[in-house]
C-alpha cells in the first residue's frame, strides 16, 4: 500500500513533498486532483481524466497526502478519498473545522486558549425579497458588534473562509465601520453572516507555528516559528510585501500550541497544523518604530536577492537546481546583520510578552516550502511524510 500526493497543481511546496519523499526514500502516487472525473455507480468507483485512469493506481493507495489549495475541492477530496477506505492528512473533520475561523475559534475557546474576542452575527449585510427590495442590515449589525468591542480600539471585520488576508478589513470609526460590513457580502470565502475581532495591537509581526503528531506519538511543536513581519499594513501576510524571520519560542508557547493542535486534531491519529498567532504587545516594547522602520527598510534590500529567485521561472524545469538558488539566496539574508538584529528584536518582545499570546487561525495546508522551511530550518514536507508512513505502519 501507498501514499499518494493529491494536488491540483504541481506548484513549489508539491515539488518540495516530491523532492522529499525521493531523498526519504518514499514511493508516491500522484493524483492530479482538479481533472479527474470520480464516478459513483452501482457498478463501483472510477476515476479518470481524459487521458489517464487513475483507479487501480487509488485502490492500491492506503494514505492521501491532501494539498488541494482550494478549501472547497480539498474538503471535498478529503471526505471522498475516505468514503473509499483511505486515511488522508488532514482528515475531512479537521478540514470542516480549519475551514472556518469561527469553528476553528470555537474549540479553542472551549478548551481555554487564549483567542481575540469574536463576535459572530448569523445575518448578511443586506436581504433582497422576493419583490426585490434590499433590507439593509448594515446598521443593526454595527451596533451589535459595538456592544461588545470597543470601536476605540478598532474593529476588525473578517471573511469566516478567507485566505492571504482576503476580505480583512479594519475600522476605526463608525462610518468604516458600516463600509466594511457591506463589503462582506455572502461568497465562496464567507457563506455566511459577519465575523468581527478586537483588534490585536501586535506591534509589526505574527507568528506561524508548525505543531503536528504521528500515530503512536506524542504531538509535537516545532521550537521555530516563521514571523512574518513589517509595517506595510496591519496584516502581516508576506503577500503584503512583508519580510519573514526565524523567531525561538519559548516553552509556554509551544505548549500552548500543543494543546491547540490536540484540540483541533481530536479523533485523528495523525495531523499537521500551521497555527497563526499574535502576541498582544500594545506598548510593550523594546525600540521605537522609527528605528525598526529602518532596520526593516535595510532587510528589505537584504531580501531583494531571494525575491528575484522565487520569480525565476526555471523552477518549473529544474526544480532542484532553482531551489539550490534559493536557498543561497535566502541564507545570505539571515546572515545580514539587519536580520539578525530584527529577529533578536521579535525574540525578545515575544518572550518579555508570551502571557499574551493569542490563537487565531489554524492551516490545515500550509504554504511551507518557500518562507516556513527557509525561516525556521524545518521542512514541513518530513513530518507530513512521517505521519503518513505511520498511519500504514500501525
């Protein structure tokens, strides 16, 4: 029996799982999930795409490696390779909840991990009736979120599916208030109602924590976190043109991420998280923001060199050789010594703060190969083939 790579397209962190399993000596079958046709009939299961049939290659498959990038397809993957006898990383229960920030939220919560203050209003921003006039709900659901958060602080508005920061919006006073909530119309990345956050006054970057457990094994957290960094929004994602750095946790945190993936993994025998935390700073810190700002300003020129290799299309031919490039490219950067200097910075704060650490959102695919494995020195791609591996060795 097999494992099998299920993707819809063979993009950098599919190739890195590939590139893995060959230096780990593990067989895969790939399954080029997005074309296939799977048929269900009273005569069996096939699946076929219009060149290739895939069926025995799946029968003969015992774990499936789930990296649809879609939410929607990799949900649904999940919940049919299952139906035919397989096990999958992550199962379909943790996708249905990672698939959510409110559900995700809610089994933190329950379990008493430290998340930001959610507010979640079943209701759309607007109703249109069958004789077509629109019920504007705008109002009404402003002010129930502002029982509950200080506008003062702000207000975070968020799409309950969303993904690279999409549809995260920030209001700072009634009028954006009643914008951002209008702008959260029903859609594939928030099917329902509205989600708002207290604003966490992170200072300049987030945390993403790698945590995952092999059957027969105790759950591990990976000591490394990837920060994302700088001032280019109050989201942190690197499609913002933010920076990453390697940031050591200290031991409460890890521990805390421990718990977090228990909890979200509950009922698997095997699973792999990428936690997204954010560290309540507010004044909490050691350097002013002009300083960093420079400091940041300087990396960024550090980083340039390893921008131009991700953007360097032999990565499709010679995938080896381009990610060989990058990786020179990327440790001439952590050893700058405006690197250095903002990772001792994001230490420091993290540990003079980690009592006021939140969880916000769990990734059940993370996007690892080209940030996460560079900054933290961990190759997500070796404990997802672990935990694979386990699941048929047990």
């Amino acid at each position: 029996m097999s494992i099998a790579l299920l993707y819809e397209r063979s993009e950098n962190d599919e190739n890195g799982i590939k590139l893995t399993a060959q230096q780990l000596g593990i067989d895969l079958t790939f399954l080029p999930f997005r074309k296939i046709a799977l048929s269900i009939s009273k005569e069996g299961f096939s699946a076929k795409t219009k060149g290739q049939n895939y069926t025995n290659a799946i029968k003969d498959v015992a774990v499936v490696l789930n990296r649809a990038q879609s939410k929607n397809r990799r949900l649904q993957a999940s919940f049919f390779m299952e139906q035919l006898g397989k096990k999958t990383i992550n199962s379909s229960q943790i996708e249905f909840t990672c698939y959510s920030k409110l559900r995700t939220l809610l089994l933190l919560w329950k379990e008493g991990i430290p998340i930001p203050k959610t507010v979640f209003v079943p209701c759309d921003s607007s109703d249109t009736l069958k004789n077509g006039q629109v019920i504007h709900n705008e109002k009404d659901i402003a002010d129930l979120f502002q029982q509950e958060i200080s506008l003062a602080d702000g207000i975070v508005i968020k799409a309950d599916a969303g993904t690279h920061g999409k549809m995260i919006m920030l209001a700072k006073n009634h009028d954006e208030l009643i914008t951002s909530i209008q702008e959260t119309k029903p859609s594939i990345i928030n099917p329902v109602g509205v989600v708002a956050q207290e604003l966490i006054e992170k200072w300049f970057y987030d945390l993403r924590i790698i945590v995952h457990k092999a059957k027969g094994k105790q759950p591990v957290c990976y000591p490394t976190a990837m920060a994302r960094a700088g001032f280019k929004d109050f989201r942190t994602n690197t499609f913002l043109g933010n920076l990453v750095f390697g940031a050591k946790l200290p031991k409460t945190i890890q521990g805390l991420a421990v718990k977090s993936g228990k909890t979200l993994g509950k009922g698997s025998d095997a699973w792999i998280f990428a936690l997204d935390a954010m560290v309540n700073v507010k004044a909490n810190k050691q350097v002013d923001d002009v300083y960093l700002k420079g400091e940041l300003d300087k990396a960024s020129q550090a980083f340039a060199p390893v921008q131009k290799v991700k953007q360097d299309e032999t990565r499709l031919t010679n995938f080896k050789g381009w990610n060989s490039k990058l990786e020179k490219a990327f440790q001439a950067y952590a050893n700058s010594e405006h690197y250095e200097n903002i990772k001792r910075i994001i230490e420091e704060s993290v540990e003079k703060n980690k009592n006021a650490l939140v969880f916000h959102e769990s990734n059940s695919c993370p996007e690892f190969w080209e940030n996460t494995r560079l900054a933290t020195g961990y190759n997500v791609a070796v404990p997802l083939l672990k935990s694979a591996q386990s699941l048929i060795d047990h």
